[in-house]
C-alpha cells in the first residue's frame, strides 16, 4: 500500500513538473525606434519573465566592445486575454552621433540578446537616406518579411515605418501571435528604426499589446507622434479614433486634430530647413479597391471631411502643404495624382513637380492571411498606378527638392514595379492661388444608398 501511494505521489510529482512553464529571462524581440532628438535612439525588448535584475542596453562603435551602457526601465504588461499573460518590456534611450556605426546588445545579469547593429544619419537637413514604407503585414502570409529582412541587414533603407495592422493580431491567442510577429521583425527592426502607427486590428483591448509593444517619440499610447530627419518632416496620426469613435467617443478625434494644428504649424515655420511634410496612417483617404464602399464611403468621408462638428484630415493637410501620405489597410499598392477636395491635378507635363496638392500612395501589400484587396475595374480618376503584387515602398529622400518613390514587388523577386520623381523648387509650398493657376479635373461625389452600414467593422478584414 505504502508502495502504491508513494508510486502515485511520483506521478503526480512528475505531472506537475511537466507542465510547469519553461521560465525565460533571455531577451527577445528587439528592436529600435528613433527618440525624441536625433541624438537618441530607443530599443524596446521583452522578456517572458521578470529578470529580478537591472536591466540595460551596452553599447558602442568599435565591435564588441560597448563603451557606454543606458538603464533600462521596465513596464510589466499583463495582456487582455482569458490567460492573462505577464510580460516584462524593457526600454533603453542610446545617446548618440550622426554618422556612426553602433554596436549593441541588451539584457541584464539574467541574460544578454545577440550583438546587433545600427547606422546613424551624417549631421545636417540636406541629407540623403532611404525610407521602407509598407502596411498590413502578418505572420501567417507574410510575404514580405524575407526581402524585408535581408535587405534591412545590407543596408538598403535607414528607417521602416509601418503603416499598421500586425501579425493578425498582435493579441491573438493571448499575445503569442504578437510574440511570434515581434520576433520576426527582429532581424529587421534590431539593425533600423521600426516606426509604427496603428491599425484597426491593433483595437483589441484597447490597443494595449500594441501600445506596450512599441515606443515611439513624445507619446505616451504611440498613435499619434512627429519627428524630423533630415529634410523630411514626419508625422504619424491615427485613422482608428476615427474608425472607433462609437466605442472610445470623440474626445481621442479633438486631441489629436489640435497637437496636428499645431505641429503643422511648427514645422510650416522651420520649412525652409525641412521643406518636405510626409504624413503616415492606417486607413486611406482616397482609394479605388473594389470594396469601393472603403474607398469612396461614407466611412472614409468621416476621416477626409469630418461631419458637423467633427474635423476630417484633408483641409488642414492642405492649408500646411503637406507633401505626402502614405496609407495601408488596402492590401494593394496605389499611387495617386495630387488631389484634393476631389480635384484631380494632372493635366500638367509634370504633375509631381511643385506637385499643387498632397501625393498620397496606399501601399497595403507586405502580406497577411486576407490576400489581396482586389481593384474595381477602371481605376479612379485619382488613380495613377496600381498593382496588387505583395511587396513594399521605398522613398528614396535625396535632398531639399528631390525625392524618389519606388515601389518593389515580391512577387516578381524584388522589381522595381512603379517609380518616379517628386520633385519641388526651393521654398516652393502650394496654395489655393497657386492651384487655381491650374488646369485640374473634378470628380463629383457618387450618390450612395441610404441604406449604408456606417462604420460597420463587423466583417473587417483589412
Ligand atoms: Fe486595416
């Protein structure tokens, strides 16, 4: 008998100690985002548990040896799932020169992450770098994310930003498909700064696996930031406190319109040194998929016009000249004519020159499980290229007056698909006296049913 129950005591001994969870202090998900000022540069990691230990970032030019080390601050995140899973997310800020390479790692007496690297930009506004732009991008078809991460480790782009929608989701399956997408931004985001905005599939819980994921400048929930590098002054709003307003209200809508004002305003003032304004978002304001509802609705005239009441986006990106948008949610790749208000500017030989309205482009095609968007049959009149190859953008930024778009394909082993110049005279912004000197193209709004679901996020896939 006393055999018998001591058997049984073992079995139940040797059960428990299966499924005990394997504990982990080694650092993962490593990646960079740019600080405040040039000067800094942030890197955000994860442990699955607490390291009981001071946790830090060790850093320096020469490989392997890290001449300075920054503190980290720990946030312990409790995900919003039936597990309630804890996580331990560690933040360092490196002080930084322009024009240097920098080898890092970071960890604590628990653990240390691989040895990784990253470039910083020369001194100055007049400055040349690369830029790799993409959305909706996850870990089940993820198309993008080889060439992606090559690319990121030769060099071929100084910053990402991604335009939201990750993993699909992030909080899915209690934060491990967040873990899973994280990690394999890693080899992207560990070597360039990973900039983010999000997407209506980072709503869940309240945005809390993307606002705890993330650490983007001078923002406390990373939905809505600027910054400046070289002459290109960025700004990243959120389209969701648009898309969810009937659950969080208006007040996120009100905030964010009035720090966009302003910092518009800011950056109209410093212009001469930073001439070009890029703008980047979830959801697009001007689109000709074929659920045209999305494109032409009544759900994108809220974000572009607003109601009564309620302030859109597009007047005052035109009253501060911004250049540029770039949106996802679309899983295709469409670049636009300057347009606003519904005009079309492109009757001229060169309509992105001293371009008399923002360019927008909906590059939505890096790859998740959805596939592709599709397009109507015959493209908006808004519409300048189009293509639903998986595959990304890359904004080569070359000085004060000239830019480069191009857009890659994945699906034709990394070909330049679209390209094409932008291009403006020194201290040239548009105006409406300088738009109405030109020959445009109007597009009046469709009447559309009555009927229409607003704001129906029901079978959202996008
Ligand atoms: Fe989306």
């Amino acid at each position: 008998m006393e055999k018998l129950l001591g058997l049984l005591i073992l079995v139940v001994y040797n059960c428990l100690q299966t499924s005990a969870r394997p504990q982990s202090r080694q650092p993962e998900q490593v990646h960079l985002s740019l600080g405040v000022k040039p000067s800094q540069m942030v890197v955000t990691w994860l442990t699955q548990d607490d390291v009981n230990a001071t946790v830090m970032v060790e850093y320096g030019t020469q490989l392997g040896q890290y001449q300075y080390q920054a503190l980290g601050q720990t946030t312990v995140f409790v995900d919003g799932g039936a597990g309630q899973t804890v996580r331990y997310i560690h933040r360092a800020k490196m002080v930084v020169a322009p024009g240097q390479r920098y080898f890092y790692h970071v960890g604590s007496n628990a653990g240390w992450s691989n040895m990784f690297y990253f470039n910083t930009l020369p001194a100055g506004t007049n400055i040349s770098y690369k830029v790799c732009i993409f959305g909706d991008l996850g870990i089940v078809n993820g198309v993008s994310f080889g060439r992606l991460q090559r690319d990121a480790q030769r060099g071929a782009f100084d910053l990402v930003i991604h335009v939201g929608d990750f993993a699909y989701d992030l909080s899915a399956e209690n934060g491990t498909w967040g873990d899973q997408f994280m990690r394999q931004i890693e080899p992207i985001a560990a070597y360039v700064p990973y900039m983010v905005v999000a997407g209506n599939h980072e709503e869940t819980y309240n945005y809390s696996n993307y606002v705890n994921l993330f650490t983007m400048p001078n923002s406390s929930d990373n939905q809505y930031y600027s910054f400046d590098m070289g002459p290109v002054h960025f700004v990243a709003l959120s389209t969701e406190y648009y898309g969810f307003f009937y659950k969080y209200g208006l007040t996120p809508v009100f905030n964010q319109f009035k720090w966009l004002n302003d910092d518009l305003a800011k950056a109209n003032q410093n212009r001469d040194n930073v001439p070009w304004i890029l703008t980047y978002m979830h959801r697009p304001l001007y689109c000709s998929n074929e659920n045209s509802e999305e494109c032409m609705g009544l759900d994108n005239d809220l974000i572009r016009n607003g109601v009564p009441g309620v302030p859109g986006l597009e007047d005052t990106f035109n009253t501060h000249a911004i250049d540029f948008g770039f949106w996802g949610h679309e899983h295709s790749y469409e670049r636009m004519w300057p347009v606003y208000n519904r005009n079309v500017y492109n009757q001229s030989a060169d309509p992105y020159h001293n371009a008399p309205a923002p360019i927008y482009v909906v590059t939505g095609s890096a790859g998740c499980y959805s596939l592709h968007a599709g397009f109507d049959q015959d493209p908006a009149p808004w519409s300048a290229v189009r293509a639903l190859d998986y595959g990304y953008s890359i904004l080569t930024v070359y000085n004060y007056t000239h830019l480069y778009l191009q857009q890659i394909s994945d699906d034709k082993n990394g070909a330049v698909i679209d390209s094409l110049w932008i291009t403006k005279d020194r201290n040239h912004y548009y105006n409406a006296v300088y738009r109405n000197s030109l020959r445009s193209v109007h597009i009046p709004k469709p009447k559309r049913s009555e009927n229409h679901v607003f704001m129906d996020d029901s079978n959202e896939i996008h």
